[in-house]
C-alpha cells in the first residue's frame, strides 16, 4: 500500500469555555491516500470540522488548543510548524472549501480578485495577466457561465450555487495535493447541491487530489466517496470503505443513521429517528460516548466503563468501536441489495 | 436558504423525534439509558438573562456604584452635613478638609460643597430617572402603534422621526429650554423627555413590524384575539429587552445633557442644585480647583455606573447582539 | 448615482421648510419677539409701532415665516431685531472659526481612533487594549463642559504659577494675529483637544467593534485557508471591510459637530457658531437664533447625505439606483 498523502495520529483538540473544557476531537487516528475520496460522517458537533481545520490551523487558538497528536502531510508533522510555514501550505498543497458560500467571499472584493489573490499568494513573480487567465480557465472549469465577464464581478451578483463553485475553483487554484470540503453542499438548495457535486466529480477527475469529504448527507457520500469516517462524540466509531459500510454497517450509531434514512423502494409506516440527543462534549458519558442513545448496549454496565477501541471486522479495513460489535455480524443494512431507479415506491 | 429538503440520498435527522414514535422500538432502549446520557440542564430564558449580567463583573460594579450614588441622592437628608443653601461667610472658598465636615470644601459664600452635590445627585437622579422612563414610555407607545399598524401611520411617525434627527439636537434643546424651561427642573426634564423618545420609538417600531408577520399572530388571530391583547401578550414582551437597554442608557444621556444645560445657563437654576450648576461656579473661580473637579467627577461616575450596568443588561437581554469572544 | 443624490436633495427640501417653520413658530410663540422688542427701553411707542410693522409683527406667524424666508434669498437672512445689524456676516465668520477648529480636531480623532482601534482588535484582551477600553469609557462618560473647564483651568493655573503661555485658554487669538499664525493655533488648542478626546473615544470603539467583527467572518477565514499571511489579510481584507461604517459615522459626526460645539466654544469663548447662538440665545435675539438653525439643519441634512454616498461609494452592495 503506497504511503498515505495525509496521516493523522492520536488527534486530541479541546477548546476552553465558561461552561467548561470542550474535548471536540478525542484521540483519532487516519489515513488519506492520493487520489482518493474519503468522507467523514457525522453530527453537528461530532468533532469532523474540528478535526481538519486545526490541522490547518485554523481554530482560533484561544481559546483552542491541539492537546495531543501529529499531522503527517507528505511527510511532515503540520502540527509542529511555525505560522509562516503553515501559510505556504495553505491553499497550495492542501486547499479547503467551506459551507457557507454567501458568507465566504469578501463582499466588497470582485470575484476574480479574490480568485487571482488565490494563486499570487503563492506565485507572486506570475504576471497579473497570466494569473487573470487562469482564474478564468478556473471559473470556466467548475461551469460558471460567462466566465470572463464574471470575473469583474461581485459576489453579491453570483448566485449561491455560482459561488459555491467559485470557491471550489479557489480551491484547485494551485492544484493541491490535498482537498478538504467542508459540508460543501449543506447551505444549498437541493438542486443545486446535485449541480455542486458533479463539479466536485469534474474536479476531482481533473486534478489528481486526495479529498476529504466532511458533510451529514449520506446521500452524498454514496455518491462521491470511497472510504468512509463515522465520528460520534468527537471519537471515530467506524471506518471502511463505502460499500462495506453501507451494506453491512458494524456499528450501532451508523446502523441508526441509515436506519433514520426512508426507503424509497417501500412503504414504510413511521420514520426511525435515533433517541435522544448529541452528546455534550463538556460532560460526555462515561465509556462509549454513544452508550445512553444504543439500542444495543442495553444498559450493560461495559458501556458505562470503557471506551471501545476500534476492531477489525470481517472485511479487511473495515473497523468498528463497539465492545459488543460480533453481536451485529450478520446484520444487513436495508442498503445491502441495489436500488434500481424507477421501482415503484 | 436551507428548506429541509425531501431526501434524496438521506438526512441525518437532527431534532430527535421521541415523540415520534417508532413502531418497532429498537431493542434494548429504556427511558433509563436515555435519561442517563441527557446531562442537558434545561434554563428558563430569565435565568439565562440573570446569569449572564451576574457575570459580568463590570455591570456589578456599576450596580453596586449605582446604589452608594443614588442611595446617597435618596437620603440627602440624612447624609449631607449641611443644607445646601446654609451660607457661612467666614468660611468662603476653603479647600477640602475634614474640619466641620468639608468634605469638599466651600464655595463663594460659604456653602458647604459636599452638601451641595450630594443634592445635585439627588436633582441629577430625578432628572435622570424621568426623562428615561417618560421617553420610553412615550416611544413604546408610539413605536407599538405605528410598527403594529403601518401604513400611513407608521409613514408620519417614521417622517417625524427623521425630521428630529435632522435638527441639530443641543440647540434645539437649548432653545427650548431657553424659552420654556423658566429654569425649573421638572420643565427640563419635560422638554427632555419630548425630544428623547425618537430613538426608542424606532426600535420598538421595528420590532413590531417584524414581528406582526410571525404565524403565531396570525394563529391568535384565528383564535379570536383582539389587537390590544396581541400586542401586549405576545409582541411587547419581546420589546423589553432592547427597551430595557435603550432606558437605561437614556438615563445616562440624560443627565450629561441635563447638566451641559445647567452649565450653560438654560437648563435648571438656582436655588435648585444641580451638578451642572456647580461646574460653572467652578469657571470663574479657576484657583479653586475643587469647586469644578467634585461636582464633574460625580457626573462622571454616575455616567460611568449607568453605562455599565446598561451594558451588562444588554449582553444579558439582547441575544441579537453577538458579544465577541476571543 | 445622479438620481439617488437629486432625490434625496429634493425630499429634504420639504424636510427643511417642515423644520424651519416649526422652529419658526415654536421661537416666535414661545419667545415672543413683540415683548422683546417692547421692552427695549429706547424705543418710543411711536417707533414700536412702526417697527412691528416693518417687522410684520402685527401679521400672524405663517405669514411672518413667510416673510422669513423672502428674507433668506433676498436679504441673506435680514437684521437682527436686537442689534439691527445683518445677519449673515456674523454667521460667515463664525461659521468659518468653527470649521478651522472641528476640521482639525476631526482629523486627528479619526487618525488616531483608527489606528487605536485597530490595534486594540488585532491585540484583543492585551494591556494595551483594556488601558484604552478604559480611556473610552472615561471618555464617554465626561461631559464635554467639564473636560474643557479642566483643561481650562489647569493651563490658567500654569500661567499663574510659571508665567509661561502654552496654550491660551480662551479667545480666538491675540489682537493682530492672522488666521494660521502660531498664536492662533495655541488660541484652538485646547478646544481641539477636548473635541478631539471625545471624538477620539468614539471613533477607536466603533473601529475596534468593526474590526471584531469582521475579522470572525468567513471570508477572513476563507483568505486565511488560501494562505495569506496575517498581515496581507489584516490589510486587504479586515482594514478595508471594517472601514465602512466608519466612513460613515465621521460624516455624521462632522455634520453635527458643524452646528457648533456649542458648549466648548462657550467654555473657551471662542468666536465661533456655536457661542454666537448661545449669546443670541441669551438676548433672545430671535432672528438671529433662527438663522443659525437654518444653517446647522442644512449642514446636517448635507452630511447625511454625504454619508449615505460613502457608503454607496465603499460597499458595492449597495447601489442606490
């Protein structure tokens, strides 16, 4: 197996509040390997942006602060470097895409400024033309229509689809090695979010990027991903690739979240939503962080008392925490058989 | 922005349904295991309220401030050495010092200073306290109406506002209180209270006018409520907070621009003591450091602790204000 | 743009006759210009009734304020019914000291709180960011007319003691002196100072807020991820966004401080606006008051403007027409 682009080891992140110390991501372990696709599912407050933004440092630090851990990128821990160097990384080797596309462009900059301030940060000896017809090769790229003519615009003069997929051109400006988007498609109207995601597809074909994929959809990561994170409680519960996870899920937390899902392809009399709600990240259970909301556990007292390590199961890369994991061998999520488009629902 | 959407794919439900209930119960699931991990203590808005302004350690001190000027306005009577107007010509213009309880000196004819601002905080606190509420009172009033109402009514009231504000407001105030105020304190704080109401009357408007489209009106509507019960039970409170928060600090501006009338001549006039007054003794007798130093620095206290506490009642009532934190 | 500016000028002309006239009426009412003219012990009744009439004192108010205003475009403002001298020339020239005065003072203020405030921001919760927290709220918190009699007082207390002038401590300037001599300046110093504390409290705390709050947007944190440095992002993102709503106070600011610092030119005895109404007011020379109200609404009504057009100008957001 080649090296991983992205290693991240014993990731622990905790911000302070008056209420308390926030444990937001507790101890996670993985790997990122070129060219692939790996999504990272969970609740708001799972800790998934946590995890990604402060190996960018981009968590404000106070009242953050990365506890433990190391950040391998290509081979160097981005944890253990200076603000400067940090900035070169940046938006060149790895790149990010946040949520809000409304609010993450400066209102009062044209579009294509902010796109050309994307490449001359780092290639600031290129002349402005040539760097003015990148972004417009970009803008064409991601299908912004027109892109010459856009380029002199503002932001407020795109639409909230448009400029979601300038910011994804923002983000492939200098090629990255690493892509890292954040709930891309969350803010957006659902047609739209289709349109943003073949972008994403179109992209990702285009340049040869590893992307961590961060959203709550699981829609979504059927779609796009090849490997998939499930994070509760600021902890990994489960890690395999797509289809394995999809067909036969070893963890209660993500048999619930497809159990939530409503079949398309059957009458189905009630939704089955997950009891209870997120855990805090100030006072978390005890034990499994999951253990008051699992149908599995019970109430057994193993729950209460220890944290679950992650285990291998039967399909090698497939792991799941859950101290009584062998219990749901056999077990096969209602996405174990193909859906064809057209059934009668 | 965000409808929530039909899924496609599948969303994670965020709002835990365990009122919907599943037909099959998951296995295993008792209330107790999910009591157990529910460690979310549910707060009253009040309590909220009251936390934050308890915390925040400025807005204390102001009250506490508060409470030693005001409470030494109060009981003037009790305080106050002297009256404020027991003339003492052997002793003009001497410097603080304990001696017969000069605090703070004496002025021309030998009025005990301390005496004298002791009752101008009293005449600053009534003044204050007054022009606030009544102003507020007067743009609640009028902002309500106009915000639930609107149309030409909302028109005139937003027209008359913006006609205020482009009067330069000192010398309007001036001249009215030149003209009208006959030095009296209770004119002045009149006039004020007549010319203050437009701020609050804005912001309560605008809160109406957002508020009047919610569907809980319409639903009290439906349900037969008159317009004086939707306003008042459901729309006013709402306003509070920000109310709240406008008074107080009105009460604040008050008292600067009472006193800076006082200073000037127009506002109020002796006999009555007032803290403006006492400055403008202090301009034509430049030597006597203490006739202006006392009297201002109790206005800048009194400004201080108001402003304060304002503060700390608007983190604490106005949740649209986003404190920034590190 | 052209439209927005001829729309908004021609709504506030109707904005400025509905003021003036109720200026008008309320002054003529309350001040009651026919007692004051009576009581003027030089005056036969003879002559009172001739001056009422030539004051058209004798008509009602609506015709009077019609008057008024003739009075406006052909007679620049008419006489004083006290001093029965024109009126305009002393506006002109008080209007002009008071300029000199608030011109500077504003440019310091703004100078200084920007640059205050912005530090204050990038060093949020520092030494240097609560000891000016602190000025703010002193500066706030102290009635302008205190401020000036300290500083008043204590440059009188050094002359007296050393003998030695700093600053003068009221007048405009010594007999002889030009408009820009060195006197002059040492006559409007401290008067720009205390202008220039209480402007300067304002301006830092609005540009810190602005600063705060822009540097926790998401485009902040969009240009971080690209990888600019702290630096560029402060400059080309933070400063310029934080900027706008200031732009737009100092023009409010400037408009309302036109109508005079009233109390500061008071204090200092200042030849300028500001004292000129406050003596008028005094005499309950009533023209005169209402000229000045004439010219400090329009100065107001002006600066708004110029404030909505900044803003237009600085925030492509917002385009008026």
């Amino acid at each position: 197996m080649p090296d991983p682009i992205l290693s991240i080891k014993n990731l622990a992140v905790e911000f302070k509040t008056d209420d308390g110390i926030v444990h937001a991501v507790d101890d996670i372990t993985y790997d990122v390997f070129a060219g692939e696709t790996l999504g990272i599912v969970g609740e708001s407050g799972s800790g998934k942006s946590v995890s990604t933004m402060s190996i960018l440092g981009l968590i404000p630090i106070p009242p953050g602060r990365i506890a433990s851990g190391e950040a391998f990128f290509k081979g160097q821990d981005l944890l253990k470097l200076g603000k400067k160097e940090l900035q070169r990384f940046r938006g060149d080797e790895v790149a990010m895409v946040f949520q809000d596309p409304m609010t993450s462009l400066n209102p009062v900059l044209t579009v294509g400024f902010q796109l050309d301030e994307a490449i001359k940060t780092h290639y600031p000896k290129e002349s402005d033309d040539k760097v003015k017809a990148r972004t417009i090769e970009l803008l064409a790229l991601v299908g912004v229509p027109n892109a010459a003519a856009r380029y002199d615009q503002y932001p407020h003069e795109f639409s909230g689809g448009m400029r979601q997929r300038a910011m994804i051109a923002m983000s492939i400006a200098n090629s990255p090695s690493l892509l890292i988007a954040d709930e891309p498609t969350t803010a957006l109207d659902v047609t739209i979010q289709a349109q943003v995601l073949e972008v994403m597809k179109t992209v990702q074909a285009a340049t040869d990027a590893a992307t961590i994929l961060i959203t709550h959809d699981l829609g979504i990561v059927a779609e796009l991903c090849d490997r998939v994170i499930v994070m509760y409680g600021g902890r990994i519960v489960e890690e395999g690739d797509v289809h394995t996870i999809f067909a036969k899920p070893r963890h209660p937390y993500t048999i619930g979240l497809m159990d939530s899902l409503p079949k398309l392809t059957e009458d189905e009399e009630w939704l089955r939503p997950i009891p209870g709600q997120p855990p805090s990240l100030i006072n978390r259970p005890p034990g499994c962080a999951f253990h008051p909301r699992c149908f599995l556990s019970q109430g057994r007292a193993r729950c209460r008392e220890e944290v679950p390590a992650l285990e291998a199961m039967e399909t090698p890369g497939h792991q799941a925490a859950c101290h009584f994991g062998e219990e749901l061998i056999g077990y096969r999520s209602k996405f174990s058989e193909p859906v064809t488009a057209g059934s009668d629902a | 922005m965000t409808e929530p959407s039909v899924p496609i794919g599948g969303q994670i439900p965020v709002e835990q349904g365990a009122s919907a209930a599943p037909s099959v119960a998951p296995p295993g699931l008792t209330d107790a295991t999910v009591e157990a991990g529910l460690e979310i203590k549910v707060r009253s808005q009040w309590d909220y309220a009251r936390r934050r302004f308890l915390r925040h350690r400025l807005a204390m001190a102001g009250l506490i401030g508060l409470i030693i000027l005001f409470g030494a306005g109060i009981f003037a009577n009790y305080i106050a050495p002297y009256s404020f107007e027991q003339i003492d010509l052997n002793n003009i213009l001497s410097p603080p010092t304990f001696a017969h309880n000069h605090f703070f000196g004496t002025d021309e004819i030998g009025r005990d200073y301390f005496s004298r601002v002791i009752y101008g905080i009293r005449t600053s606190e009534e003044v204050g306290v007054f022009v606030a509420v009544l102003s507020t009172f007067i743009g609640l009033v009028l902002g309500a109406i106009a915000g639930f109402y609107g149309g030409w009514i909302d028109n005139l009231l937003m027209r008359f506002t913006d006609l205020v504000l482009t009067l330069p407001f000192l010398a309007i105030l001036l001249t009215a209180a030149a003209l009208l105020g006959e030095g009296s304190q209770w004119r002045v704080s009149f006039i004020l209270a007549v010319l203050f109401w437009t701020g609050t009357a804005r912001v309560v408007r605008g809160i109406f006018l957002s508020l009047r489209e919610k569907e809980y009106v319409e639903a009290a509507k439906a349900a037969g409520a008159g317009d004086m019960r939707i306003m008042f039970r459901h729309i006013l409170p709402n306003t509070l907070g920000p109310v709240v928060v406008s008074g107080t600090l009105a009460v604040a501006t008050a008292i600067l621009i009472e006193a800076a009338l006082s200073f000037l001549g127009f506002g109020i006039k002796p006999p009555t003591p007032s803290l403006g007054v006492l400055v403008a003794g202090g301009e034509t007798n430049p030597q006597q450091w203490w006739l202006t130093v006392f009297p201002g620095l109790t206005i800048v206290l009194i400004v201080l602790c108001v402003n304060f506490v304002g503060d700390g009642l608007r983190d604490a009532l106005d949740p649209t204000q986003r404190r920034v934190r590190a | 743009m052209l439209t927005y500016i001829t729309r908004r000028v021609l709504y506030s002309i109707p904005v400025l006759i509905v003021s003036t006239f109720l200026s008008f009426t309320f002054v003529s009412l309350a001040g009651n210009p026919t007692a004051v003219l009576r009581s003027n012990p030089r005056f036969s009744p003879v002559t009172l009734h001739l001056l009422e009439h030539q004051q058209h004192l004798d008509r009602s108010i609506p015709v009077r304020y019609w008057f008024w205003v003739k009075e406006i475009f052909t007679n620049k403002l008419g006489d004083s019914l006290q001093t029965f001298q024109p009126i305009w020339p002393d506006l002109t020239r008080t209007a002009g000291h008071t300029l000199q005065v608030i011109i500077i003072a504003e440019l310091l203020a703004l100078v200084l709180g920007v640059a205050v405030g912005i530090y204050s921001a990038i060093k949020q919760y520092s030494v240097f960011d609560y000891a000016f927290t602190t000025i703010s709220f002193l500066g706030f918190a102290m009635p302008t007319f205190w401020l000036a009699l300290l500083l008043q007082i204590l440059f009188v207390d050094i002359y007296l003691k050393w003998n030695v002038r700093i600053f003068y401590t009221s007048g405009l300037n010594s007999p002889g002196e030009g408009a820009w001599s060195i006197d002059r300046l040492q006559h409007i110093a401290l008067p720009v100072i205390t202008l220039l504390i209480i402007s300067f409290a304002t301006y830092s705390r609005y540009m810190r807020a602005s600063m705060l709050d822009v540097i926790n947007t998401d485009y902040v944190r969009t240009a971080r991820a690209k990888g600019m440095s702290e630096w560029h992002v402060i400059m080309r993102h933070v400063f310029r966004n934080a900027l706008i709503p200031i732009a737009t106070i100092a023009a409010l600011n400037f408009g309302a401080l036109l109508g005079g610092a009233i109390v500061t030119e008071t204090v200092f005895s200042l030849d300028g606006i500001g004292y000129y109404f406050i003596q008028k007011l005094q005499n309950l020379d009533l023209y005169a008051v209402m000229g000045y109200l004439l010219i400090t609404a329009i100065a107001i009504i002006v600066f708004n403007l110029i404030a909505d057009i900044l803003y237009g100008y600085l925030d492509p957001r917002i385009r008026y027409d």
